[in-house]
C-alpha cells in the first residue's frame, strides 16, 4: 500500500491476502479528501462479490476505530448494466463509489480514478483490457494489476518480464507462499482458528499444501510460470484403483453422482485430421473422496450422439446428474436447449467453462496426486490413464470432463451464475434473476455496512 505508483503489478502465490489488502486501499482512497472512485475487475461473479464485501467489512471496521473521521460506512447494491450483466457497488455517503464490473474492455472507458484487475492472467483480451485501463493515467489515475500465474506464454508474464526488464515505467511486486509464511501468514491463519502456533505445524501446514496443489505447486505458490507440456499437469503413479465388487458394496448406496460430457460432435474418418471424442465421465464424491465409475469415449456424428446420451442417462438412472460444457455464442446455447429437451426426465445443465484448459484441469489434478480419487476397475482405465498423462498435448475432453465431473461434485460447478438453463432466456433474462435470487438470499439490496 506504500507504493502509490501511477501503474503498480503484483505476481504472487494463491491465498495470501494481496486482494483482501487491496480492497482496503480502496475503501481509504474513497474516503481521503482527495481520495475517488475504485473500479474493480475479476474474471468471474463471485470474485467480484467477495471482492464488495471485503471493501464493505473494511469500511464497517474503520468506521469502528476512526471516530474522528466521517464515517466510511456505505451501502452495497447491485446493478445489471446495459449489456445483461450483474455488477456490484459500494456507496460511501460522500459520493464516491467502488464497483465491481465484468472484464469486458469498454466497462473502462471514461472512467476516472483507480482501476484493479484481479487475476489478470485468466481474462480474455488481456490486450483490450490493458489498453482501455491505460486512459485513467492521462488524469492522475492509478492501476494495480495483480495475479497468479497461468503459463510461461500468458500476456501477464509478457507483461512482468517488460516491467521487470524497464520495458514499462510499472512498479513490480513479487509475493511468494514463503514469503507470506515469513510475513506471519500461518501465524495468523492460527490466531483466527484459536490455535497455538509451533513451528512444526507451520512447517507440515506448509507441506501439506504442497502436496495439495501437487506439480502446479511451483507456479501456484512459488510464483514460477509454468512451461506446458507432455506429462507436466498429470503423473501416471496418481492413479489408483479399487475393485468394482468392493467399490459398489460399500460406498455406492451413499454417493452423489455426475456424468460430465465433453460433447465433440466429429465422426472418425477414414483419412484426414484425427477428430476429437465425445468423452462421458461418470464420477461420483463420499466424504472427501471421489471415484471415477466409468468413462465413455466416441467418435461420432450429432444424431448418433444424440443416441448416446439418451441410452447412458437411462442406465445411469434418475439420481445421476448430467451436465455438459457449454460451448460459446449462441450455437452452444441451442445445442444445449436441444440437449435439454432430449434429456427432459433427467437433471441436466450445461455448464460455462471457467478458465483455459490447464487451469480447469489442476484441480482434479491436485486431488489425484493428494490420493483423494480412485478409479474403479475396468476396461476404460488403462485409456483413462492415458488421456491424462499425454495431457496437454493429446486429447483434452477426457480430462475436460473429468475435470468438470471434479469441479461438480466439488461444490463449485452448482453456482448459479456459471449454469446455463435452457429456456431462461438471454444473458439480460439471467442476470436479473441472479439479481433477485441474491436480495432474496439478503446478501444485497438495503445491507448496510
């Protein structure tokens, strides 16, 4: 917070806290006499959500403490912009504002005052993104971008290699997990959970979730961007099995189940570019533990796909949740509306992809090789294997739908502002009804902070 450079970036590890502190800087630039508006960008709803109610608990604190001063508190409301899309606001009594927008380019123009991108390295048109912030400088306005890393090749890398090189007058911050840890990072996580801090649990905590985030471990929390490759993002020993008898006697009666699709609609030809499968996961969680039932790989046309998801929903039965992803522009939403009409007597939504394929895939990645997921025995696992080893460079959808399965099941894949429900109309229909869903659920709308 010390340095007040115009344009200020920060590479850091994931969890540390660098966007709670930020949200500090906001509210206290609101609220200086000389102080303005802050307007911030994640690269999805609930960051800019959590992001509001971080600037809302720092202003409810510093109104506590800082009787001195006009009160800070303000009011959190929401808004669907022109576009269809639900931002956030907090109002402060003296005018001024932070708003959480979407990462679309022109939300930036004629803006004035402080501009925050979070999690830069996971936007689209990174390009377009800078460019439009780049205009608050021209009248004395700052810019803090700040991010993990997403591969050696991200625009965000490019963007640390110029600023640290003296390519670009920015002021560059590097924030390591060890760094955090020796800034007090788990003796705090300690206090909060009203636990005695030693050094060997801080040591094991700290191992603990190495092992966690497995071989993304280095870039996620070491702050070293990752080269892509053959075999980086899964190891074949992650792979473990149980027998299907032992399996479906003792844990079937008490799983929540998903079948993801990957749904590739290309035949296989005789000659000509291999085409891509069509990949069905079967996956189901007990406690903390997921296992991979089943996995359905083809290569067929639209109609016999059709063919497909009818015949494994009905042996799948009624309590399996079906949920595809969903592809872009309004292609994907028709097929999903086909999908859904086809599939009428089952729970199926198709579901918005969150980040770049890597990206979706660490997370199932982390709980393989934390020995949290088996796979059942049989004839597909020696495929499954396979596909997630040559992972990046062979066949993504196999892993695409083994990751959405894992993100399902997680919790994270049942947020409602990435489901896309067939018939609901268009992007405006469904923002406003995550609109009224949230001043139902209280969490916006006449809250004051």
């Amino acid at each position: 917070m010390a340095d007040q450079s115009q344009v200020k970036i920060a590479e850091k590890s994931r969890r540390i806290g660098l966007s709670w502190i930020e949200a500090l800087d906001c509210v206290l630039q609101a609220n200086l006499l000389d102080g303005c508006n802050s307007y911030y960008i994640g690269y999805n709803f609930e960051m800019s959500e959590q992001f509001i109610q971080d600037c809302a608990e720092w202003a409810e604190l510093i109104g506590a403490i800082a009787q001195s001063i006009d009160s800070p508190y303000g009011n959190i409301d929401a808004f669907v912009d022109e576009e269809g899309i639900l931002n956030y606001r907090l109002r402060f009594p003296n005018g001024r504002q932070i708003v959480a927008l979407s990462s679309k380019p022109a939300n930036l123009r004629s803006k004035k005052g402080r501009i925050v991108i979070d999690e830069i390295a996971f936007h689209q048109n990174v390009a377009d993104l800078l460019k439009a912030a780049m205009a608050v400088t021209i009248w004395g306005g700052q810019i803090r971008i700040i991010s993990t890393h997403d591969g050696e090749d991200n625009p965000f890398n490019g963007l640390v290699k110029e600023a640290r090189e003296g390519g670009k007058p920015y002021s560059l911050h590097r924030y390591t997990f060890k760094d955090a840890i020796a800034q007090g990072l788990y003796r705090r996580i300690c206090a909060v959970d009203n636990e005695e801090w030693t050094l060997e649990k801080e040591y094991e905590w700290e191992q603990y979730n190495r092992a966690i985030y497995g071989v993304g471990a280095a870039e996620e929390l070491d702050v070293i961007p990752a080269r892509i490759g053959k075999g980086l993002v899964f190891a074949e020993p992650w792979f473990s099995s149980v027998p299907e008898v032992d399996f479906t006697y003792e844990l079937a009666g008490n799983a929540v189940w998903v079948r993801f699709w990957d749904l590739a609609a290309t035949e296989k030809k005789i000659s000509g570019p291999e085409p891509c499968f069509t990949a069905g996961v079967k996956m189901c969680r007990v406690g903390d533990l997921y296992y991979v039932t089943d996995l359905i790989e083809a290569q067929l046309g639209p109609a016999d796909i059709d063919d497909m998801l009818m015949a494994t929903a009905e042996v799948d039965g009624p309590n399996c949740a079906i949920r595809s992803e969903l592809e872009g522009g309004s292609s994907g939403k028709r097929d999903a509306a086909h999908i859904a009409k086809l599939l009428n007597k089952f729970d199926y939504q198709a579901v918005a992809p969150r980040g770049d394929k890597v990206r979706r895939a660490r997370p199932w990645a982390s709980q393989l090789k934390a020995g949290n997921a088996r796979l059942v025995e049989g004839d597909w696992n020696k495929n499954y294997i396979k596909r997630h080893v040559e992972f990046p460079e062979g066949p993504a959808d196999t892993v695409d739908a083994s990751s959405g399965a894992y993100d399902y099941l997680s919790g994270s894949g049942m947020r409602v502002s990435d489901i896309y429900v067939p018939g609901q109309g268009d992007r405006a229909a469904s923002a406003q009804a995550r609109l009224r869903m949230l001043k139902r659920r209280g969490g916006i709308g006449g809250r004051r902070f």
